[in-house]
C-alpha cells in the first residue's frame, strides 16, 4: 500500500467501521471520514429522517452520490452498511486502495445493535435484520480485497489484523 492510497472499510451496521477507522487512520497518519456523516450533513437530516421523508432507495442514490462526488485519496473510509447496492459508487472506491470487509456474525450484530427499526439503514420495509444481513454479505464478499473476521477479537487485534493485511 503507498501513501496515498485509501482504505475503505465495509460491512454490516454496527461491525465497528468508525470505531476501527478512527483507529486505522491515526495508526496510518491519513485522513478518516464517515460517508453517512457526509451524506447527513449534505442533506441537513439524520439517515433514518431520509428515508422517513422518502425511502430506503432514495437514501442509497444520495449515499451513491455522495462517494460518487468526493475526492477520497489518502483517507479511511467508512462507509455506510449499504454502500456496496451502488456499483459505480464501490468501483470509485476501490480506485483509492484496498477495500476492507470488517466480518461480524449475525449473533454479534443482533447483540450489538438495539435500535434496528430506528437506526436509518437502508432496506426494504419488510426485511428483517437477517434479510439485510444474508443479502449484504454476498455484496460484502464480493467488493472486498481484504476480509477481517472479527467475532471474538478486541479493537487491537482487530487493528493489528489489518495492520499485516494491509502490510505495514
């Protein structure tokens, strides 16, 4: 990885993508970002108030738009747990660096997560938290360079596992 290239990281809500990125990017001295974060503030309302005003489709075109129309080099990225439905939007990203899937079980996610209804994720209204679950990690799979299991690991370990992947 050189110096300029980006990270970005990947996965289910509440896998730790802020929490591990804020880490990653003071550990690689690079600028961290959280794509919900700009999708909030350049709509002015949180993610779940997008999709109460519209729907879960609407909130995945602006999350689309937003990676689409930043200039991400030398960042890490966390992006939003439905970034990887927009195809142009992936393929932005993995043009600045490795793409990094953060793996956390269904069981670790159902325990972490306690605000599934109200926590702005985008999907269908009649998908259960399993549903977003099995069709995402496919997407997952798939635009992922680097996959960090992390079920049963600290945030350290979790750190020094992307540490070696990433080779530094």
């Amino acid at each position: 990885m050189n110096k300029s290239q980006s990270v970005t990281l990947i996965g289910m809500p509440g896998a730790g993508k802020s929490t591990i990125g804020v880490m990653l990017a003071k550990e690689l001295a690079k600028d961290f970002v959280d794509t919900d974060v700009l999708i909030q503030v350049r709509e002015g309302q949180t993610l779940q108030e997008i999709m109460d005003a519209s729907d879960y489709l609407n909130l995945r075109r602006i999350e689309e738009e937003v990676i689409l129309e930043t200039d991400l080099k030398n960042h890490v990225i966390a992006t939003g747990g439905s970034a990887v439905y927009g195809d142009a939007g992936m393929q932005h990203l993995k043009g600045y660096g490795p793409v990094v899937f953060l793996s956390v079980s269904l069981d670790e996610l159902q325990r972490r997560i306690h605000n599934y209804a109200s926590r702005g994720i985008a999907r269908r209204p009649d998908q259960s938290f399993n549903d977003v679950f099995e069709e995402r990690n496919r997407l997952y799979r798939q635009y992922a360079d680097i996959t960090v299991e992390c079920d049963g690991k600290d945030q350290a370990a979790i750190l020094a596992e992307l540490a070696r992947a990433l080779g530094f």
